[in-house]
C-alpha cells in the first residue's frame, strides 16, 4: 500500500503508526491550501517581508530567498514557515492581485480561454437570447483600436444573404444600411417599420447611385430629388417636348424638328432654358442658330417672345412701338433726297454726296441738324 494519495499526494495512516495525529495534520494542511485554491498574485519571485498565515503565491520560473528551486510551485505560509505544493495540471486557481481565474496547464497558469470561446450567448446588462447571441444594454458602447487601425466587418454567407445594421425607435425598425440580398450597398427607411424605401443605393461594380432619392431618368421632376448627370438634359441629350407652355420643372427642353405650343415663332428646333421658383415664378430663354428669345409668366400666362439677339433680324426694316423696337436693328436704304441709314432707337442720318440737301426729309421728325454743306442731315425717323 502507498504512503499517499494519487492525486493530491495526502499522507496515509500506516497500522500500529505512532503519533498518528502528524500525519492526520500534515494531510489537512495539504488540503487547506489546493481546495478553494486562491493565491496573492501568479508568478511571484521574491518572498514579502510579513506574509500572513495561510498566505499562498503561485511562484515564478526563478523564485528567489527563501522560495529558491521551487520554480512554479505553489507556496503556503504555514506555522512560521513556507510548505510548497506542485500543481497539477487542471487546477483552478483564483488570483486576486490579477482579479482572474487561471488554469494550470502543465507549464504556465494561464486564463480559461476555453471558457470564453464557442459560448451559446453573452449578455451585458441584459439577456441574450437564440436570434441575438450578443446582448448589450448600455448608454454608448466603444470599440477602439489596438495600435493603430480598427475595422468592424458583418459578414454574411452567400450573395443573397443580408449584413446590414439596423436602427430602431421603441423596437421597431425605421432605418437600414448595407447589403440586403445584393453585393450592392443600400441605404433604406420606414416610417411604420412595415413599409420600406430604398433611398439610396450604390452599385457594386460602377459605384453609381440610384434609389428614390435620386432622379430616376431625365424627366423626373420629384422634388427633393438628387439631381443626376442627365437629369433635365444636364450632361446629356434634352428633353423633348411639344409644349413649353406647360413646362414646371426648371431644365432643359427641346422641340426637335416640330413645332411645340409656345416656341418662338411657332417653329421647331428651339432649345429652351426653363426656370421655376414656384407656380407663379417662370421665365424661358429659348436659343436657335442665330436667335435669342426672352419671356416670363406674368398674371397667369405667358407674354409674348422678346428679342435678345438675332442675327438674321440685324439688317431690315427697323420699326417700333410706343418707343419700343420691334423690327431690324439698323436699315440702309435711299430715296429722292438721298441715301440713309437708320436705327431701331428712332435715330436716322440722310446724305447727298451730289447735290446739296435744301429741306429736310419727308419722313424727319423733330429737330434736325445740317452739317457739312447741306449734304448731311441727322435727325429721327418717329
């Protein structure tokens, strides 16, 4: 029969065994210090100065004084004097220097990691259940680095499968960002948590966006839209259109070819710049190769088309309304009394390079001025 126990080396009573007591103690004492093993601190080197009874560290690799060549062991002080214990491989010792649980490897005291891998839940301050595995309940929550870069991934299985964080008003969805059954990246919203909108969404592959937030073609007028290359004709073909009189997007419109109700002259091929504050608050300016129109809506209708420029309207007839021009610019022509040259803001000069200019001109008005020997008259024609 052995002397001790196998596991925990206790010192057996031997028959007809004197004193039988000290091997009874030496046992209990054994006991005392490795169940409910709780050390000062792990890797311990030195001895302290005043330990207290029942004290016990987990030494070192290189215990020095009094702890000398019991590398790793466990030390008791014990009766005014250290006892020193192996620890075998699967003991727990609690460590209150470190405040942690350790395990006894067979080299080293190191942390239940065993414990804290492949758990069914973790809850902090609230429970985790079989859909959230992972349960936070806290004023804010950080997750910072450690050295330099941090990255946060969700990761999903297949392309069909859904990573996204969701945001939540009293348990009900209202906000979801990420890929929802795509590669693409989505932002969505819900008033009710039932219905949703894709407001945004972002190609995989072009990086391109789309969704209800954006202009989905070149006729979309919805206000609040994102405007897009294309959007009104801006970077790309213009709109096509049959009536500027009904336009009520700001952009940019064209009548290709055909005549569209409203355009200048009735006449097709006008590009026209549409621009709108409110209902009330419109104004067109229409181009064509040589042209320039001008008009606003004014009390609840279009007033007619103003001339800015028009190169095919420089030279003609000039004529005018209540002081208005709405003829030619300049008009070049001769009569009886000569040759004359007149301009859209009533201004007319006469000459007779051959024979001197004795009275004014039929068609003069108001004051007149002869220079240069009755062959130059300056005056205006209304």
């Amino acid at each position: 029969m052995p002397d001790t126990s196998p596991i925990l080396a206790l010192p057996f009573l031997m028959p007809s065994q004197a004193q039988k007591h000290v091997t009874h103690n030496e046992a209990l004492r054994r006991l005392d210090i490795v169940v409910q093993l709780s050390v000062a601190g792990f890797d311990a080197t030195t001895p302290p100065a005043a330990p207290e009874e029942g004290e016990v560290h987990a030494l070192s690799a290189n215990p020095e004084a009094a702890w000398a060549g019991q590398a790793q062991a466990l030390a008791a002080w014990l009766d005014g004097t250290w006892h020193f214990v192996a620890p075998q491989e699967g003991w727990r010792a609690w460590g209150r220097a470190e405040a942690q649980l350790r395990i006894w490897n067979g080299g080293a005291w190191v942390l239940p990691q065993a414990e804290t891998e492949n758990l069914a839940g973790v809850g902090i301050g609230t429970a985790s259940d079989a859909t959230n595995r992972l349960a936070v309940a806290s004023d804010a929550a950080l997750l910072t680095h450690d050295g330099a870069d941090h990255r946060l991934k969700i990761n999903k299985a297949d392309e069909g499968d859904t990573a996204s964080v969701v945001f939540q008003s009293n348990w009900t969805g209202h906000a979801e960002m990420g890929l929802a059954g795509v590669t693409d990246f989505a932002i969505r919203v819900s008033g009710d948590g039932t219905d949703w909108t894709e407001a945004l969404r972002f190609d995989g592959i072009t990086g391109k966006a789309g969704g209800a937030a954006v202009q989905a073609s070149a006729e979309d007028t919805a206000i609040g839209a994102l405007m897009t290359v294309g959007a009104f004709g801006l970077g790309d073909t213009l709109i096509p259109t049959t009536d500027f009189d009904s336009l009520s997007a700001s952009g940019f419109y064209f009548n290709q070819g055909t005549a569209a109700n409203g355009a200048p002259d009735g006449a097709g091929g006008w590009h026209v710049i549409h621009l709108q504050h409110a209902n009330a608050a419109r104004s067109q300016i229409a181009f064509r190769p040589g042209k320039i129109r001008f008009r606003r809506y004014v009390g609840g209708d279009w007033d007619t088309w103003s001339t800015v420029f028009s190169q095919s309207e420089l030279l003609g007839t000039v004529s005018q309304s209540g002081g208005t021009p709405t003829g030619a610019v300049i008009e070049r022509g001769s009569n009886g009394d000569g040759d004359y040259i007149r301009w859209a803001d009533g201004t007319q000069i006469c000459t007779n390079a051959n024979a001197p200019i004795t009275t004014a001109p039929a068609d003069f008005t108001g004051a007149v001025t002869r220079i240069d020997g009755d062959k130059l008259w300056i005056g205006r024609w209304f």
